[in-house]
C-alpha cells in the first residue's frame, strides 16, 4: 500500500513541476466541422498530414457542428462558417482562426510559430 501512495505523490509532483511554467503550455486545435459538408471533406488529407506532423506537440480534437460538444464550441468561439481551425492555449484563449477552406502551409507556419520554444 505505502508503494502505491509513494507513486501516487511521485506522479503528482512530476506533474506539477512539468506543467508549471510558460514552457509546458499546450495547444489544441479544435476542428469544427459538419458531416455533410464538402469543403470539409477537402481538407480532411491536409488534417491528417498535420496530425502526423504535430501529433506529440499538439492536441486534435474534431467535433461536428451537430452534436452537442460540436454546439457548445460553435458557441463559445462564434462558429460561423464550417470547417473552422481554433488553436486554443490551455486557458481555453483562441490563439490562432481559420474559416473556411484553409492553407495547409498557414496553419503549419501558425503552429509552428505555436510550440516553437522562442515564441515562449
């Protein structure tokens, strides 16, 4: 029992100390999008390439417009046209928008510019 509490505690103390600090912020990019909607099908191969590109550094998250987590994001961020990228910081603050068909190099250069250490 006394193992399990130490690595408990250990777990605990690692995590803080590695999310403390400007240096361990996370992104997420949130992709609203609609089931039925070919723009969004278009840009499906370049949201796949960008997951293998950034899928260790950043968070993906996908949510259709239709369902109720999809709703909730269409309103806080003012969702107006689909497919929309938000790159959101941990705190939930959008950090960088598309709407619409999108460049795949834009927003490569967006997150990259994101995660880079010096942006920091």
């Amino acid at each position: 029992m006394k193992e399990y509490i130490f690595i408990f505690l250990l777990a605990v103390v690692l995590s803080s100390a590695c999310g403390s600090g400007r240096n361990a912020e996370r992104f997420t990019l949130i992709e609203i999008r609609a089931s039925a909607c070919e723009p969004c099908e278009r840009t499906e191969p370049a949201m796949n390439e960008l997951r293998r590109s950034f899928g260790t550094r950043l968070r993906f998250e996908s949510y259709d417009i239709n369902d109720p987590r999809g709703r909730l994001y269409v309103s806080q961020y003012r969702v107006r046209v689909v497919p929309t990228l938000i790159i959101i910081d941990d705190e939930g603050r959008a950090r960088y928008r598309s709407e619409g068909v999108f460049d795949p190099s834009d927003v490569r250069r967006s997150i990259e510019r994101l995660i880079a250490p010096s942006a920091r």
